[in-house]
C-alpha cells in the first residue's frame, strides 16, 4: 500500500506533467517566418555613368494552430 507522502508525489508529478503540456500546447500556437533575398549586378561603363541593377524577394509565410 502507498502511504500518503508517496501518493501526493505522484499527484504532483502528473499535475506538473499536465500544466507543462497545456503551456506548450498555448505557447506554440503560432510562427512567422520571413526571409529576404537580394541579387546584386553591377555594370560599369566609361566615364562616369554606372548601372545597378539589384532585386529582392521577400517571402513570408504565417502559420497559426486552430483551437
């Protein structure tokens, strides 16, 4: 027979286990992620004038957990 100290022991260690998956659950409900890309080409020509040609993509996906 479990004595009492031992049962309240295991009534705290499935508590703790409890609280700790439910705060995991709520604190990953979402993720933002962005990420940036830029491409950079330079063609210099006489004299003083120069030409920049330069993209950037910018990607950015959103994700929530539905409850």
């Amino acid at each position: 027979m479990m004595t009492r100290k031992e049962i309240l022991k295991v009534v705290i260690s499935v508590l703790i286990a409890a609280l700790t998956a439910l705060a995991a659950g709520l604190g990953l409900t979402s993720c933002n992620v962005t990420r940036s890309i830029t491409t950079r080409s330079e063609a210099w020509q006489k004299g003083d004038t120069s030409v920049v040609i330069q993209t950037k993509t910018v990607e950015t996906y959103d994700a929530s957990k539905k409850l």
